[in-house]
C-alpha cells in the first residue's frame, strides 16, 4: 500500500503522524511511505532522517494525496485540502466529524473512507496528558497580573495564598494538569462525577495541596478560583453544561477559564476553539483560554506518542484494507466515520441531525 504523510496545515500544528522508525518498519514490510518535505521538521525530524528510513520524499501535500492510498495525519482535513481528496483514499486522522459538518459534508461528497484515530486509542490519546500539562502551565502564566489575572504566585510565600486553580475531570488530561499545578505548589480542588477517579486521585496525591469533590459541588468554589481547567470531554449532543453563561458572573474578575478539552459549547457554555496566534477571547469579562491543538505546543514529545500509538492500526489497515481492519480491531472500528459516501459515526449522525448507518450493519452487509 502507498502510505503518505502530508505537512500538516492547521495554524500552530507542528506534529508529525509518522517518525522515520515507523516509516522503516512499514517500507520493511514492502509498503511505499510517501512523505512531504519538511513534514517533521517541527518535531525534529529531517527530511534525510525520512529518506534514510527508505521513505519518499514529495515536495507538495497535493503530490501526497495525489500519489497515496492511505492518508495519515495528526489533526482533520483542512478546506485547503478538500481539493486534493479522492474516493479511493482512507483518511486516519483525529477528524473531530460531528462538530465539523462541512468536512463531513466533503468527504460523504468525494465518498472517501475515513478513521476518526481520535475514536481508536484503546488506553487514552497519549497527548492527552500533554494537553493537561501544557494547558495547565498556560493557564497559571494567565493568572500573572500582565496579563489581567490576580497576581497572585505559584506558591505560597510570605504568608500570601498560593494561586488557586479548580481541575474539572480526573481523566488522563485532568491528571496531567495535577501533575504541573501540584508539583509547582499550586491550591488545587478537583472534580469527578466518578468516586473512584476521585479516591485514586487523593491517594496519588495525599501530600499535595489538594481537595477532591463530587462535580455537584462546582459551583460553590467558582468564586475564589483564580484558574478554572475544564478537562472532561463532552458529548456534542449533550445541550447542557457544567458551566453555564449566567455561571460568569460568580467568578471573579481577574480569573481565567482554560477549556483544554475545548468542546465549543460543551461543559463550559462560551468556548469556542481558539488558535496559538490568538489564544484568549473575553466573554462576560471573563478571559477564556480555548486552544484546540494545545499538544501542538510541543511537536517533539507529541509526535512521538502519537506516531507509536497509532502504528499498529497503520500497519493493520495497510495489510487488510480498512474495513477488514475494522472488522479485526473493535477499536478501528468505533472511529469509521464514513465509507462510500454513507455516514456511520454515530455521534456525528446525532449532533448534525441526519442518517447514519451503525458501524456493526455496515460492516456485515460490506462484507456480504
């Protein structure tokens, strides 16, 4: 199978699906790995590291499209990309389909195949604790007072309070903002619906400045709350939230709501996706820090959990074909967004309000 890695082109998006090591192991196995000039270079990754590794090395992303079968990259397709897609390719990428309905809308049109790998992570997206780590250092640089928030330290010193930050989720990005705010002194209260993620936390934990709580009792500790870090991701058809609009005006002025998660609407009602060029927006007088690639901070680290992760299903699709892999790998087949021009990603199907066939029919009457 022809395997091509495209540069990625979302503003800010430094990673790479694919590291010279995979790339080895996939032309090993006689597959052609096409890879488009200075694809890694922001993960430091040279375009001779590629080529020694036995990949091809292409000068355009349309000459990648043009030339692959399977598709890989890190974040969804792009309008700038729209053009050079084709009914035979299978797309695996984080394609974030049920918030996204023109990219839907384009590939049912093209009748491509395309893997949510966002859906296929059986123990969790390892940038997820990347995304809680690097989004609780951004948050804890907004509370500094130039840039608005209460000024207060890290740490607590000279008998004045330490920053305090409430942590929404105990997931894996919830637990990587433990480990950058705990570990930096910061008063942290954390919330889970599940008393067992909330139990494991504290025992983790038990020496830190921590405080552990039911999500029923959010709403009691807005007010002193210098940082808030939404971590739980919501589902899209859900139209509640944790934090609601009119819930705004309990925090106080100078704090800052950090969505890492950053489902626009979700469990903070006012996010929408922001981009590293212009990271903050203001709604209600409350800063809102909204990245919705915060891994793409650190290509280096990102890319090469990313790229391990998702080697195998590569390697799997690109031995069986990507139904047959689906049918083989429950968890490939939990991300089948769409096939033939037919939707079967069942979120996107009930957040866009339109027909979709579940993954298990279509699969059973695909192979009939």
């Amino acid at each position: 199978m022809k395997i091509g890695v495209p540069k990625e082109v979302k503003p800010g998006e430094g990673r790479v699906a694919m590291l010279p090591v995979q790339a080895a192991d996939l032309v090993e196995a006689r597959h052609e790995v096409l890879v488009q000039s200075t694809a890694g270079s922001a993960s430091s990754v040279s375009d001779q590291d590629y080529a020694n590794a036995g990949a091809q090395m292409m000068a355009s992303g349309q000459e990648i499209y043009a030339a692959a079968d399977l598709i890989i990259k890190v974040k969804e397709i792009m309008p700038t990309e729209y053009d050079f897609l084709r009914p035979e390719h299978v797309i695996f990428t984080n394609v974030h389909g049920a918030a996204n309905r023109e990219q839907i809308d384009k590939m049912l049109e093209v009748g491509l195949t395309a893997i949510a790998a966002e859906e296929t992570h059986q123990y969790g997206s390892p940038n997820s604790a990347l995304a809680g780590e690097v989004g609780a250092f951004e948050g804890l640089r907004l509370v500094f007072a130039p840039h608005g928030g209460s000024g207060r330290h890290f740490l607590n010193h000279y008998g004045a309070p330490a920053a305090e930050a409430l942590v929404i989720g105990l997931g894996g990005v919830g637990q990587g903002a433990l480990r950058t705010l705990l570990k930096l002194g910061v008063s942290v209260k954390a919330f889970d619906i599940d008393v067992g993620a909330r139990r494991r936390t504290l025992m983790q934990w038990e020496d830190s400045p921590l405080q552990v709580f039911d999500i029923s009792e959010l709403g009691d500790h807005l007010a002193s709350a210098d940082v808030i870090y939404n971590c739980v991701l919501w589902p899209k058809d859900r139209d509640d939230h944790l934090i609601f609009r009119k819930d705004l005006a309990k925090l106080s002025r100078t704090s800052v709501l950090v969505d890492i998660s950053c489902d626009p609407a979700g469990a903070i009602e006012t996010s929408r996706a922001t981009t590293w060029d212009e990271p903050v927006y203001v709604e209600e007088g409350i800063r809102h820090f909204c990245v919705d690639n915060i891994p793409g901070a650190v290509p280096v680290t990102a890319s090469a959990g990313y790229a391990r992760d998702l080697f195998d299903n590569i390697k799997l699709i690109a031995e069986l074909g990507a139904l047959d892999a689906c049918r083989q790998n429950d968890y490939l087949a939990k991300g089948l967004t769409c096939c033939a021009g037919e939707l079967i990603l069942a979120e996107a199907g009930r957040f866009q309000n339109r027909p979709y066939t579940p993954v298990e029919e279509f699969l059973k009457r695909a192979s009939a």
